[in-house]
C-alpha cells in the first residue's frame, strides 16, 4: 500500500480517479512498468471488479507492486474474494455495490422474462433500472426464496451476442 499511495501521490484515504489514470497512460509513451500497473488498475476498476465511484479500486494495490508476479496470480479468486467482501457487507450497508452489481446485472440480463418490457437499449447496462432489476429478481425467485424461477434463453449465442452489449 506504501509503494502504491508514494508511487502515485495517492492522499490517504482516497483513490486516484480513473480519468486520472487514462490520461497518464496516454502521456507516457514507451511499455514501461508505469504504464502496465497504470493499465492494470484501470483493467481492475472497470472490468473485473469496479467499485461504485469512478476511482481506482484500492484493492488491487497490493496485486500490483511486483508486475513480475501479476501472471501467476489467481484473478479469478481475486474477483471471488471481492464478490464475497461486498457480499458478507451488503446486509450492513443495505446496497449492491460494484461487482457484485454488475455480477446481477449480466445474470438478469441472461434471464428469459416473459410479460416484462425489457428495451433494447445498448449499451446494454443502460437498460437496467433499479425498479427494472428489483422486477426481474422478484420474478426469478422460488418460493422458498432461492432463485431460478426463470428460464434461461434456448440458444447460447443469443445470450452472449446479449452480453457482449451489456
């Protein structure tokens, strides 16, 4: 966390912002280890686990100081760890958070629902509402309050070509 907040002139207690790193990934202009960590971070931030600001996620710190090691690290556990942070403190703070929101928004928009109006919009994020969401998760609820209820469409390439907007 040290190496991180001196490297990138990080004020405690807040992250840089991912505008800030696009625009030093554009001035600097050889593949060095700035710009690697810098793409990194972004890459983290936006896609694999985002947080609900438009900052860096402080999280992949850590993963980050020794880029000779980020090929053997397991990102998928990364990612996993993330999903069941934001999950064990979703009932404290009573909201989705990140990727962990992005995560239910790719499994709805997987989701074959009938007698629901779900626009075409793309990208398709930009479709889901809160009020869209909390609809459809209703609706794929069990009784017992499990989910599953839904169908998932026939076709896999229908889904993904879904996906691939989203």
């Amino acid at each position: 966390m040290n190496f991180m907040i001196s490297k990138y002139d990080i004020i405690h207690g807040s992250a840089p912002k991912i505008d800030d790193m696009i625009e030093r990934i554009k001035k600097n202009r050889s593949p060095n280890e700035d710009f690697l960590r810098s793409f990194l971070m972004i890459a983290v931030s936006t896609f694999l686990c985002p947080p609900t600001s438009l900052g860096i996620n402080p999280r992949c710190y850590p993963a980050l100081v020794d880029l000779g090691s980020v090929k053997k690290l397991n990102w998928c556990q990364f990612v996993v760890d993330q999903l069941k942070e934001v999950s064990r403190n979703l009932n404290k703070k009573n909201i989705v958070r990140g990727c962990l929101l992005v995560l239910v928004i790719l499994y709805a928009n997987f989701l074959a629902v009938d007698n629901v109006q779900i626009p075409d919009t793309k990208p398709r994020i930009a479709v889901w509402t809160r009020q869209l969401l909390d609809k459809v998760i209703r609706l794929d609820r069990n009784r017992d309050g499990s989910f599953g209820k839904l169908k998932w469409p026939k076709t896999l390439f229908s889904t993904w070509m879904m996906c691939i907007h989203l």
